[in-house]
C-alpha cells in the first residue's frame, strides 16, 4: 500500500480549524481528530475499490542484441486479468545502465484487455544488462491510496562492443585491394605467394627468373630466341592473425573516458574485419590468468559475430596479468608461423617485466606485434609550462612516455614490434601496421 500526495493534502487541510480555533483548544482537537479519521475512512474506502495489481499478466518483447550507445526497444505486454479497469503506474526496473526511458508509465487498463508499454533503452555499459521485476501501483477511484505490488517479468539483452572504428575500414580495404593488384596499381616483387609468370623484363629481379618455365618456352625454330620467364608474387592468404587481449588490472584504466580494454576491443575488430577479407584466419583470446573469451576456428560474418558476442560480457579483472602461461595458450590455438598481437598497457618497465620475459618465446616462431593505447593529456600536458604546477606534471608526463619508449625499445630489441595511439587512434594505426606488414612480405 502507498499513499498519493493527494492524501497529504488532505490531511493537513486539518490544520485550518486548528489555526482558527486557536482559542479553544479542546475543540480545536477534537475537529482535528475527526478530520484525520475522515481521511482514513476514505483512504480505506479507496484502498478497497483499487484493483489488485496481482491480477496483471505479463509478457515481454526485446531485441537479443544491441550495440553500445544505440537505442533499442522494450516491450512489455501488460494484461488485465480482473473484472474493474486498473488505473496506476507501472514502474520496469531496467538496471540503471541499460539506460531505460521512461521509469514510470500511467496505465489504464479494462477488464479483459492488454495494454503495451515501451521503454526505450539506450545502454551506456557492455554486458548482459537485466530486468527481473516490474512495480505496479494501482489507485483506487479517489486516488489517495493505492495497492502495490512487484510481479516477475524477466528479461536481459546483450549489450555488444560499439565498434565505432568501421569508420576506418573502407579505406583500409582499398589499400589492401591495392597491395593484392585488385586495382590498377601493381605493386611487384612483394610477398611470399606464387602469382603467375611473364616475360622477364628490365629491372626485375634475377632471382625471380624460372628457369623451368625458361626452357619449356623456348622455340629454337621461332626466331626469337630463349624467352626468360619469371615469378610474380603476390602477399600470401590464408596466414594466421591470433590477438591477445590482456584483460588484468592495467586494462581497467580510463583513457579519455574509454576503458583501455574497450579500445582494445575496438582495434581488434578493425584488424579482424581487415585481416578475414584478406583471407587470413583470425583467432581471438582474451586472458588474464584464466580465458575470459575465446574466438577459434570463424571466418567470414561469423568472425566478427561470434567477437563481439564474447567481447560483450568481457570485464576487467583487477588482478595480474600471468604472462608465463600466454605462450602455450598461443600454441594451443595455432601450430604455424603466426601474427601474434598482444593487446597491453607499455608502462613502466617493472609493470612490463612479465611481457619482456616471455617475448623471446614468442618471436623464436612467431611474428609479434605489441598494440598499447597512450594518454593523449599525458602528451599535452608537456606543452603546459605556465604555472609552476604545470613544470611539475610536464615532468611527470615525460619521465610517464619516457618509460613507454624504453620498454617499446626493450620489445623491438628482442624481435617484437610496437603500436602505440591513443583511443581513437590505436585502431587504424594497428590496421595500417597489418599493411605495412603485408606489403614487406612478412606476413
């Protein structure tokens, strides 16, 4: 039971008699008395006509997936299984997260009909995002007291990574059409996969020259002499592309309001949907000392399905990253010379000792590419020497990027290469890596 501010109302109009029978206290009381019995008596009156939220029945309707920051629907059905038309408020207690709008809805429901109410929802956190209980207040025809009740109507959506960085991915495969000689550029003497033969001609590489093909075309009866036939390359497909992502505790860091392991998130979609049209296959794992998400064995649209639907319910855990075990959990995934990317925060050298420790491991057999989000106000704060104050956190914020560049420099010394940018611009930048890589024949 609830009481309306209707009801306040009305008991404190008890106050005027008190207040003009100021004189007689006696009868100012009892007045007093009387009208706060009267408002009781009506209250009960009006508590007894209410319908019983009890006699509601509910159903729901909602999306199973929706990205972050898009707006998405709810629907719940509410039907009215009495005999008197219910009139209240129907409060669905969506999790504050899932962003729901409105809280409350005025309802007005006949005897033996239904009623639909939406809430849209636009969710400001990944993850599984619930509603279990719905609050109906049913207000009788006065509308000073209502029943309430809380019913069960369970129901969650899927709240998937936004990846904001498609953006980036029309002119990403325009360069790797390119690289591949799908356009007009031809680009030779790169990669590692047989293309087709021609004619030598100068400038070509001599190691290019078949010498098979060679004498199969040559015609001493045509006049023309040997016909010198050489190789052509193209970048090799079907490579393999594991991503790391480290999700310990350096991963919950907020950087320009994004969590650092949302924007890892985000660049290994990009490379992901880059690396699968290049024909490559693409394997992901997010670990910290035991598997958060793992991603084998998808090609195509299932990749990127199946990456954002483990990705989802992926947190930080704010424990140490075992770095020791990472090297086997890679060999479990993949036997071949792979593009192994490690997903981390380059901090200070003591926090990147494990990394560094288990690097050698990994680029005895595998390609390895370190991808790390920088702070960009820790870069602007070097510009700022007005206060004293600012001289103190430029001097801060140097001695912070000066430990990146040693530990960078510590990683490309024992074989592995680096990408680091800030959230908006790790993303291409570790595409445009992927490229390069391609393009030098590495990969």
């Amino acid at each position: 039971m609830t009481v309306s501010g209707r009801f306040v109302a009305l008991l404190a109009l008890g106050a005027v008699p008190v207040v003009l029978l100021g004189g007689q206290a006696g009868l100012a009381y009892a007045a007093l008395g009387g009208w706060v019995l009267l408002c009781l008596a009506l209250g009960s009156i009006d508590l007894a006509l209410a319908v019983s939220p009890r006699r509601l029945r509910l159903s729901r309707e909602l999306p199973a997936r929706v990205r972050l920051g898009t707006e998405a629907t709810s629907a719940l059905f509410v039907t009215n299984a009495g005999t008197r038309t219910l009139r209240g408020t129907l409060r669905d207690a969506w999790e504050p997260s899932a962003g729901a709008e409105p809280t409350r809805t005025a309802i007005a429901i006949p005897p033996g009909e239904r009623r639909r109410v939406q809430v849209s929802l636009t969710p400001w956190r990944r993850g599984e995002r619930r509603v279990e209980q719905v609050t109906v207040r049913a207000w009788g025809p006065l509308g000073l007291w209502a029943r309430q009740a809380t019913l069960a109507a369970p129901g969650r959506i899927r709240v998937l990574p936004p990846f904001a960085s498609r953006k980036h991915l029309p002119s990403r495969l325009a360069r790797l059409r390119e690289l591949e000689g799908a356009t007009s550029v031809m680009l030779r003497g790169q990669g590692t996969e047989f293309d087709s033969l021609r004619e030598y001609v100068r400038g070509d590489d001599v190691r290019s020259i078949d010498w098979r093909a060679t004498a199969r075309r040559h015609d001493p009866t045509g006049g023309r002499g040997a016909r010198v036939m050489v190789r052509t390359w193209r970048p090799e497909r079907d490579r393999r592309v594991v991503l790391v992502i480290d999700t310990a505790r350096t991963s919950a860091a907020r950087i320009a309001d994004e969590p650092r392991i949302d924007t890892a998130f985000e660049a290994s979609l990009l490379l992901a949907a880059l690396a699968t049209r290049a024909g490559d296959r693409v394997d992901l794992l997010a670990y910290d000392r035991v598997v958060r998400g793992r991603v084998q064995g998808a090609a195509g649209p299932e990749l990127l399905s199946r990456m954002v639907d483990a990705m989802a319910g992926i947190e930080p855990a704010l424990i140490e990253m075992d770095w020791s075990a990472v090297p086997a959990q890679v060999g479990a995934m993949t036997s071949q010379r792979s593009l192994v990317v490690l997903l981390t925060s380059l901090d200070a050298p003591g926090g990147s000792r494990g990394l560094l420790s288990v690097l050698p491991q990994l680029t005895r057999k595998h390609l390895v590419l370190v991808a790390s989000v920088t702070d960009p106000d820790t870069e602007a704060a070097i510009a700022r020497r007005d206060r004293r104050e600012d001289v103190y956190l430029a001097a801060s914020a140097e001695r912070a990027l000066l430990d990146v560049a040693r530990v960078s420099a510590a990683v490309r010394r024992l074989g592995g290469e680096v990408v680091t940018g800030s959230p908006a611009d790790l993303p291409p930048a570790l595409a445009d890596r992927y490229l390069a890589l391609k393009a030098a024949g590495r990969l």
